[in-house]
C-alpha cells in the first residue's frame, strides 16, 4: 500500500521555486532517503508531507487519505496527518524531563496516566534511556537527546516517521552508533520513514530507496546499488560517492568491430552498441574500479591499451592506500591495495576495465545506456 503519494508537487518562495513537480510514491515499510546538497528541495519536500509547509500546486496523500490537494482545496493541519517528525534540532522542551519529553503527546491525546506511563517506559527502555527519565535535556548528551526525540515518535505511533538531518549535529562517532539505532528501530517497527540528509553515507548505509533531488527536481530514484553503480546521469555519478568518480572527455569511436571510449592517451572498448563516430561523451569510473598496472599483473590485451598517469600525492591508510594522479590535466583518485608501493611524481599505467566504465553524454549529461542506438 501507498502510505505517501506527492502528485506533481511545487513549492516556491517568492521566484525561487525550491519543489518543482516532484511526484514520489513510498510504500508501507520503505526506508526512504531524501538526498542532495543545501537548496535542492529535500527538506521542504518532507516539510510538505508533515504539513509544515504548504505547497502551491499538487496534491499529497497519506494512507490514502487526501492531506493536500490544490485543486480542491484540501489542506490538512500536521496534527491530523498520522505522522511524526523528528528534527535537526531534537525540538525538546527544556523545562521538562526525558519522561515528560516524551509523554507529552499522550497527555494532549488524553490517554490515561496509567497508559502513559507504561508507554513511555517501553520506549525509554527501547532507546536504553529507562535511567535518564527524570534528567533534563541540558543534562543529556547530543546522541542521547536524539533518542528521547525518537522515543517521543514511536510512542506516538505514527503510520510515517519523518526525518530531518537528525544526526548532522552528533560528533563522527556518535552519528555511527545512531545511524546502527535507526536502522534497529526501523527493522523492528517496520517503520515506513523518509529521511532527508547531505550525507551519502547516511543515505547508502540506511536506506531501502535514494531519492537525489537538484533544485527541485529528482534525479534518480533506486536502490542504493543502483544509485552507486549506475548513476542516471553526471550529477549523480558526482555527488554519490565516498571518494570522487573519476572522469575524462572523448568520444565513442567503432575500432575492429568494436564501439570503443577513444581519448588521445587511451583507447577502451565499451559493451555498448553504436555507430562510429557517434559522439562526444565522458567515461566515469569508480576509484576502486581502477586497477594499478604492474609487471605482475598486465591488463587483459582484449580490454585496449593502458592509460598513462602521474601520480600526484599518496595517503597511505592502513589497509588500503589512496593516490592522486593526473590524468590528461585532471586529478583522479585511485585506491591501491595494502602494500601497493608509489611514489609522487612516478610515471604509473592505469587499467580501466569495461565491465566497470560508465558512459555521459557531454552535450546533457546523461548515462548512456547498453544497445542505445545513439548519443
């Protein structure tokens, strides 16, 4: 079942249009994340689906039920929408304790004290907060005010978590252990969740689906698998990713019956099928994809010549080392093996298999596909 639908959604503030038609559909138990850099739309697409912001032009539906239609005029307050809402900021009343904190929405439910009482100690206990009940959030660390945030959501269970950068505040190791809390609150509620964020590694490390948005619009939308191995297009490819992917400009040339990648420095054959002189694109690939060529270990010679490189600066890092080279005057990052040994300003050769290129249109930027019969 749809447990959120946004219909050919737009929000604009004054001439900056901040959503610009987004149609997304999440069903129940989906674990969905809403990434892209500062000013893309994802937040105040959430902020639309929790009622905080009213769009102009679209209609949102949650379970559903009608929250939003501009059409016919429906807009549905927050409190009435069955969701709940975690933020940035943790939101908590200062001058109450982690046990009113999170009691506080079955009190203005009116739910029986008894009842309260029981539920809110589930979810502490939930959260492992049961010995901080009476503290005062000053009196909490960050990771441990972000769980009475999530104990005041599930106690009020919602049929949609939502999320807002909540753990953009919380030092490296704590973002790690709440990124482990989050996705056990999810497996054993099931919780159907959209969660906006910044950070790739939140988004590929939590969630079922990836939606990236660049201003206003989505630019894919997949499994974090798909998201990673093939990009839908340049920004993408760009932006997801823990190291850069690496590019260079050429064309896509037939070569011995072959339709082949072909830069001045390097010729490789691609698994596409295309006629020759088919135009200009730009090959991307992983900086795990590349392979270091050595003595020992030569490229296969069906997968074309090697491309030359200078390596730029090393950083050795325990079990891998990573190296920046130029290639043709850009900088690709390249990740070695343990006790792969380099040397800045050593001439190296580089492998890049076909099975791992990937394939841009230059002129807009779009992944060219297996079997396209033209750029």
């Amino acid at each position: 079942m749809k447990l959120v639908d946004l219909r050919c959604v737009t929000k604009a503030f004054g001439q900056v249009v901040a959503v610009d038609r987004v149609s997304l559909s999440i069903q129940g138990g989906e674990f969905v994340a809403l990434l892209g850099p500062s000013g893309c739309g994802k937040t105040t697409t959430l902020r639309m689906i929790a009622g905080l912001e009213v769009p102009d032009q679209g209609e949102i539906r949650l379970a559903g039920k009608g929250v939003f239609s501009a059409k016919e005029r429906v807009v549905v307050p927050p409190q009435k929408r069955n969701v709940g809402m975690v933020f940035q900021s943790y939101a908590l009343w200062p001058h109450m304790t982690v046990f009113q904190n999170v009691a506080f929405g079955l009190q203005v439910q009116r739910k029986p004290r008894d009842a309260i009482r029981r539920e809110v100690r589930t979810a502490l206990a939930y959260m492992q907060l049961e010995d901080l009940e009476r503290r005062y959030p000053h009196e909490l660390s960050g990771g441990q005010q972000q769980r009475v945030a999530l104990a005041r959501m599930i106690v009020a269970r919602p049929a949609v978590f939502l999320m807002d950068e909540p753990l953009s505040n919380l030092d490296a190791k704590l973002r790690t252990e709440m990124r482990a809390e989050i996705k056990r609150l999810h497996r054993d509620l099931n919780a159907t969740t959209v969660y906006v964020t910044h950070d790739q590694l939140e988004a590929l490390t939590l969630a079922s689906r990836i939606v990236v948005m660049k201003d206003g619009t989505i630019q894919q939308d997949a499994a974090p698998s798909t998201l990673y191995e093939r990009p839908a297009n340049l920004f993408v490819a760009e932006f997801v990713g823990s190291y850069p992917i690496n590019l260079i400009e050429g064309q896509l040339v037939e070569e011995g019956g072959r339709t082949c990648f072909a830069h001045p420095e390097v010729v490789v054959p691609t698994k596409l099928s295309l006629p020759a002189a088919c135009g200009e694109v730009v090959l991307a690939i992983r900086p795990e994809d590349v392979v270091l060529v050595q003595d020992a270990v030569p490229p296969p010679a069906e997968e074309g010549g090697p491309l030359p490189a200078t390596v730029k600066a090393v950083f050795p890092a325990g079990r891998e080392t990573t190296a920046h080279v130029d290639v043709g005057g850009r900088t690709w990052t390249i990740i070695c093996p343990k006790g792969t040994a380099v040397e800045v300003g050593e001439r190296v050769d580089l492998f890049l298999p076909s099975a791992r290129i990937l394939l841009y249109r230059r002129d807009t930027g779009e992944l060219v596909d297996e079997g396209s019969s033209d750029t």
